[in-house]
C-alpha cells in the first residue's frame, strides 16, 4: 500500500541533517529548532513602523494590514516546524504553500503602483492578478513538489530588481546601507541553503549538516531588514504628506539592533 501523505519521511524532500539523530519524535532536530526560533522572533519584531502623531490616519497606515501578515508569519514557522519534524508530504506542501501565500499577501498590499502592468488600472485589480496567480500557483505546486522551494528562491531575485529600481531614485544613504545589509543577510542565507543541498556529502565527512538550520536564521534576518525598506518605499508612494526616516533600536551603534521607519515630520522628496 502507499504511505500515507501525512506519514514520516513521505515528502520527496530530505535535507542534509541526519533524521532521528536527536529524538524519536523529531526527524530534524536542529532545523525544527531553528525554523521556530527564527519564525517566533521574526514575528515579534515584525512591527517595525512607528510614528509620533496622534492624529495619524489609521485607515492609511502602511500597517494597517499588520496582523493579516504577522499570522502569515506565524502560519509559515508553524508549518515549516511541522515539516521539519515529520518530513512528510503535507508538511512539506503546508511549508512551501505558507510561504507563497504570504509572498502573495507581500505583493498585493504593497506592491508599488507604479510597476503594475499596463492593464492594471487600480489596487483592487491587482489583487485579483495576485490572487489568481496564487491560486494557479498552488495548484502547480503539486507536480513536482521537489522544484518548489527552487522556485520560491527565484522570488528574491524579483525583490532584489524592485529593491535596486528604488535605490536608484533614492539618495539617503540611511535606505542604501539598510539595503546593503539586507543582501548581505540574504546572499549568506542563500549560499547555506545551496550548500545544504548540493555539497551534503561534503558536509556529513565533516559532521556539520547544519547549513539549512544557518539559511532559516539568515532569512529571518534578511526580512528583518527587508520589511522596513518595504514600508519605507510604501510610505513615499502612498502617505506623501510623511516624511518616513529610517532607524535602528535600540541604537545605530549597537551590534545588535532592530531595524523600524519613524513616521515624524512633512515629507521631502527622497
């Protein structure tokens, strides 16, 4: 008989780290971990708008679809762990599928109006695009599931085009360096991913099959970085009467800092 989709190990994908090594439950111990404590944290951050007038336009606030995304967040390292542990089909397509939905989340509330394809003449018809696109996605994801996570890479390379489209209109250099260390974050994250699943023999000869467990904190910090940019670049299209200001908490001079936009004063041409 066939296993079941929900079965142990019945995804078509396996990552470098040994299965079952640390617990009975678990099949990838270190990723398990590292996938929620990534997650968790990038959630708890995510909020990194703030601004200091009280009579801010909620309505308007480019966070106004926060908890819609921070759950997006959520669902993702959720799903992600329950892969990790079981290695099963379902998990592995509730992974994958999570993060595409919230890709889709991503573009259609902030993707800039100014890109939108010539037949689309407002946001509620990009959300029809995004959504239909979605869907089409997900269903194409269940042909050949092992090229998903391939594909959902390929995404960046579009975040990347968009990020240097701005940086190029833009002369702050507060938005260059925060750019500059998002990449930096992203192409560490990215060679640990290929390392895990291109040189695995090489990293099992020397026991550290851990890279996919390094790609889950470096993308989570990579996001980190790139949220406020997102937001930024939101805040001059969208709300021009705010003049957003890039920040680190709890100071630029710390190692370790939370990158948020401060909403304070008119707006200037960037």
């Amino acid at each position: 008989t066939m296993p079941s989709i929900f079965s142990y190990q019945s995804a078509e994908v396996d990552w470098c780290e040994g299965n079952f090594e640390r617990s009975p439950v678990i099949a990838e111990y270190y990723n398990t971990v590292s996938e929620g404590t990534a997650w968790g944290t990038q959630d708890l951050l995510l909020g990194p708008t703030r601004w200091h007038q009280p009579s801010f336009p909620s309505s308007c606030s480019p966070l106004s679809t926060s908890w819609c995304w921070r759950l997006c967040f959520l669902l993702a390292g959720i799903f992600s762990m329950y892969f990790h542990m079981t290695l099963s089909y379902v998990g592995q397509l509730l992974d994958e599928l999570s993060i595409l939905w919230s890709l889709a989340v991503a573009y259609s509330f902030w993707y800039p109006k100014v890109y939108f394809p010539r037949f689309i003449k407002s946001r509620k018809h990009f959300f029809w695009l995004s959504g239909v696109t979605t869907v089409i996605s997900t269903l194409l994801s269940f042909i050949k599931p092992v090229l998903n996570a391939y594909v959902l890479n390929c995404i960046a390379f579009h975040l990347l085009y968009l990020t240097w489209r701005e940086l190029k209109k833009c002369k702050d250099r507060r938005v260059h360096r925060m750019a500059a260390v998002m990449v930096m974050w992203w192409v560490l994250a990215i060679s640990s991913w290929i390392s895990d699943r291109w040189l695995c023999g090489l990293w099992q000869a020397i026991n550290f099959p851990y890279f996919h467990s390094l790609w889950h904190v470096l993308i989570a910090l990579s996001l980190l970085y790139l949220c406020p940019l997102v937001i930024y670049f939101d805040v001059n299209y969208e709300m021009p009467s705010f003049r957003p200001k890039l920040g680190y908490w709890p100071s630029d001079s710390w190692p370790i800092v939370v990158p948020y936009v401060a909403l304070e004063e008119p707006h200037k041409q960037c």
